[in-house]
C-alpha cells in the first residue's frame, strides 16, 4: 500500500511541473559614430574689383589669384565629407534692374597653402579632413560683363558640407 | 491504513487543481515543438551611421529596421521580448554608462507581423516597458475566429513544416544625441521567444 502512495505522487507532480517551455535568443548590434559638427570660417572674401573699360570678362583663379575668396572648414580630423555648392549664380544690381551670372571656381587642399589647392570638379568633391580635422577652400570664379549695365552688383555663395 | 491513503489522495488533488487552474495550457507541452529564430540580415547591425555631435534625436523608423524571422507552430502563441541597452557606450567600454560624455541615450521600438508575409504594413507595435517591448500573439493571426485546434502532436514521421507558420519582428528606435565625444558608439539588443 506504501508503494501505491508513492506512486500517486510522481504522477501528480509530473503534471505540476511540466518542462519550462523552449526559449530561443537572438542578439543584434547597435552602433553609430558620432562626429564633430562641422564648422565654416570665411577668412577672406573674395574681391571682383572695378571692370576696366571695355572689359567683357573678369576671372578669378582661386589657385593662384590672391583675390580669390578663402574660407577653412572644421570637423572631426579624417573623417570624410562631400562638398556641394551651385557653380552659377545670378548677381543682381543694386538700386537697378541688371543682373549678372557668376560662375564659381574652387579649389581646396589640406594644407594652408593656395597653391597646393585642385580645382573642384563634379568628380573629386569627395574629400577627407586633415590629421587637424581642417580643410582649406579657395573661392574664385569669372563673370561676363558683356551686356552688364553700370553698377555695382551683389549676390551670395552657398556651399554645402557633409559628412559621407 | 485504507483511510488515511484516501486522505492523502484528496489532499493531493486539492493541491494541484490550484495550479494548473481553468486554463487550458497547450504551451505546457510545447517543449516537444520547436521554434527558431532568425536574423534576416545577420551581418548588419541596426544602424544610425554618422550622427553629428548635439544633433540632438535620430529616428530609424520601421522601414529601416532589423528583421527576425520566428518559425513556429501556427496554433500557439509566442511570448517576445525585445530588451535593448539604455545607453550606446563609446567603443563599447562599461565605464561610459556613468559618463554622459560617452553615452547616447537608446530608445527601442519593435513591432511585428504574423499574417504569413514579411509586411511593415500589416506590422503591429508592440508596448515598450523601459527598454523592453513585448507582444503575445499566435504564430499565425487567427483574427476573431477562436483558439485553433490543440497542436498536433509529435509522432513518428512528423513532419513540423506541415504545422508551422513564419511570424516577422522589426527591431528599430531611436537615438540622443547630446554633447558626446566623437568616436564608435555600440550597444546590444537581445530577442527572446519563448511559447505561452
């Protein structure tokens, strides 16, 4: 009779503890980099001049003309960006209703030194910062002043850096 | 003698009525059933790529989440939860989960579809408890129709593909990004499926 005791009981706690169910785990990463913001600094502006007389075009190479424009972007040392920036714009006059269209040039290097600089092209505008995160730009560019009225002329330049 | 055993049987009843309850169980045998699951991309991690210092918060939304597959058998429920890092620590090291400096707050969010289809659009969000999201739901969405049949059970030849059904979880969320040191920011998210 003590045999069917015991008996009883394994069947009961067989039910009660039934096996922990299966449990499958899976990991995944997260990551991210986390860069320096980049900064734009306008050392110089560039300088267009007077048209002498009888001048149709002007040009500034931002290589070796000490006219051109030049400005230092900033960010995290190595890190990689792309540099964006419309190659025309249109100057209009002020107080009159002349305009003028301003064909951009740029150059950039790592070093602060204009003559080192290459000219930007739609090809090579994937470009790296130096070991200090800085990146050089020169900004020049040519203007036809073949039908330009009289006048003094203003427009603005927008260029565009961002980490790749 | 004869009495005291009914005794004992009585009592024991008792005791395990109490357990078991009114439910009818069926993930108490789904020991003999297998699921698996699966990183649809295994070689990729979820992903902000390159984040600026204070840019403040990055959203990867659901259709740029990572995917796992769970397979299963259709008629039961799956138990998930989805248990994310607080913090991405710079270059993964522990000391950065006191430092704000080189920390990124981690918020997850998880969803998941069980119509059949790997479908953002048929995706449901799960609730989000901390950095934990979980869901309870059947393998295969059964809609308002009642609890399928009991599993079918293991016999000989069995064949589980016949009883299984493939059920998809997105893994997403978003970052903060405050005043951080630059550098390679990580952290982990665990899965976990288990059957009712």
């Amino acid at each position: 009779m003590k045999g069917l005791v015991t008996f009883i009981f394994i069947i009961i706690s067989g039910v009660a503890f039934a096996q922990a169910p299966d449990r499958v785990s899976a990991q995944i990463n997260i990551s991210t980099e986390a860069v320096q913001s980049i900064e734009l600094i306008t050392v110089n502006s560039m300088t267009v001049g007077n048209a002498q007389p009888g001048q149709e075009l002007i040009t500034i190479n931002p290589i070796t003309d000490l006219n051109a424009g030049f400005m230092i972007a900033v960010g995290t040392p190595q890190a990689e960006f792309r540099l964006d920036y419309f190659t025309e714009r249109r100057l209009t006059q002020i107080g009159g209703p002349g305009f003028l269209i301003f064909r951009y040039f740029l150059s950039g290097s790592v070093l602060e030194e204009q003559s080192t600089s290459e000219l930007f092209n739609t090809d090579n505008r994937n470009l790296r910062f130096n070991e200090e995160g800085r990146f050089y730009i020169w900004v020049g560019g040519e203007v036809n002043l073949s039908n330009a009225l009289p006048g003094d002329y203003e427009g603005d330049f927008t260029i565009e850096i961002d980490y790749i | 003698m004869n009495k005291l055993l009914a005794n004992i049987l009585i009592i024991s009843f008792f005791c395990c009525a109490q357990v078991v309850g009114q439910e009818i169980d069926f993930g108490s045998y789904s020991s003999s059933y297998s699921v698996t699951l699966s990183d649809l991309s295994p070689s990729s991690d979820l992903d902000f790529g390159t984040v600026i210092q204070n840019e403040g918060v990055n959203t990867l939304t659901i259709n740029d989440a990572k995917i796992l597959s769970i397979e299963g058998v259709r008629y039961l429920d799956v138990i998930v939860d989805v248990t994310a890092d607080s913090y991405l620590l710079k270059d993964g090291n522990p000391t950065c989960s006191s430092d704000p400096s080189c920390r990124i707050a981690f918020t997850i969010q998880s969803a998941y579809a069980n119509k059949g289809q790997n479908n953002i659009g048929q995706a449901i969000i799960m609730n989000v408890i901390g950095q934990t999201a979980s869901a309870q739901f059947p393998v295969k969405y059964r809609g308002n129709a009642p609890p399928g049949p009991p599993p079918t059970p293991v016999y000989v030849g069995y064949n589980p593909a016949l009883f299984n059904e493939t059920a998809y979880v997105y893994v997403y969320g978003s970052i903060n990004v405050g005043n951080v040191d630059v550098g390679s920011y990580e952290g982990d998210i665990t899965i976990t499926v288990s059957y009712d």
